[in-house]
C-alpha cells in the first residue's frame, strides 16, 4: 500500500462526521450512527451509557463501523469499512477527546448549557481499528484497499 492511499484515507476521515457503529451484545447485534473525530487512524466518539450500543460495547469491545457519503449511483460509492476494539476514556485521554471534539465541532460552544451538562456527563470512547479498507467502486465493484495500520503497545 503506498503512502498516498493511507494519505488519502486520513484526509476521508477528516472530511466526514459520522461513523456508523456496529455492536453485538446481549440484546444482539445493533448498529448506531454516532459524530466523530480523528486522531490518525483513532476514532473518538461519544455516547450515553444508557443506550444499546453503549451497553452492547460493555458487553464486548469488539466493533465494526463504516464512514461513507449518501450516493446515488454504485460507481461513485467510497468510503471506510473497519474493525476494532473500544475503550471507555477517563482522565487526561477523556480531556483530550473532548478538546478534539470541540475542535472539529465548533457549533458545541453556542449549545444550551443544559447540553453542555449532558455532554459533559456522557460517556466517551476511543475506538482503535485493527484492520481498515477503504472502498472505492470508480476502481471496480466492492473494491477495496487495506489500510497498514500502526502497531500499537498498550
């Protein structure tokens, strides 16, 4: 995989705003459309503890998400199809989360202050992929490119 490809994949993820997420739990399978943001191939989102795929992500950390565009026509589709594990933030990752957030969503600093409360009480999340292809049918039908991801030492 060139340095272009990967290039071109930090800068999709830059461009876009929503991830559909995809857990499994012990209600089954469920899929959530969440906002995110980025630092190099690390995605951060947020959520309420109280929701599906909040619950099904304290059940099994083991998720799938896709970044693509509304297309009219199959030609045209690209996008991001991955897989990874979740981690719940705390402390100083929280923080820095958050900070990116507000960075990437400027409008969160003109919301009600009962919003600000909600966001500030909600859980956040880093979701780390282990493997990520970006799609590309103006290549041919399905076809997709894996993404060399870093190595990671927790």
């Amino acid at each position: 995989m060139t340095d272009t490809a990967v290039s071109n994949t930090l800068a999709y993820l830059q461009q876009h705003q929503v991830m559909t997420l995809a857990t499994t739990g012990p209600s089954g399978v469920w899929a959530a459309a969440v906002f995110y943001v980025n630092e190099g191939f690390d995605l951060y989102f947020l959520s309420a503890g109280h929701t599906r795929h909040a619950q099904n992500m304290a059940a099994s950390s083991r998720v799938s998400a896709a970044i693509h565009e509304d297309y009219g026509e199959w030609t045209a589709v690209k996008g991001i199809q991955l897989e990874g594990v979740t981690q719940p933030l705390q402390g100083q990752a929280r923080q820095s989360a958050i900070a990116l957030y507000r960075t990437k969503y400027p409008f969160l600093a003109k919301v009600p202050a009962v919003i600000q409360s909600a966001l500030a009480q909600v859980n956040w999340y880093r979701l780390r992929p282990d493997k990520l292809y970006f799609i590309d049918n103006s290549k041919g039908f399905g076809h997709r490119d894996e993404i060399p991801l870093p190595t990671h030492v927790s």
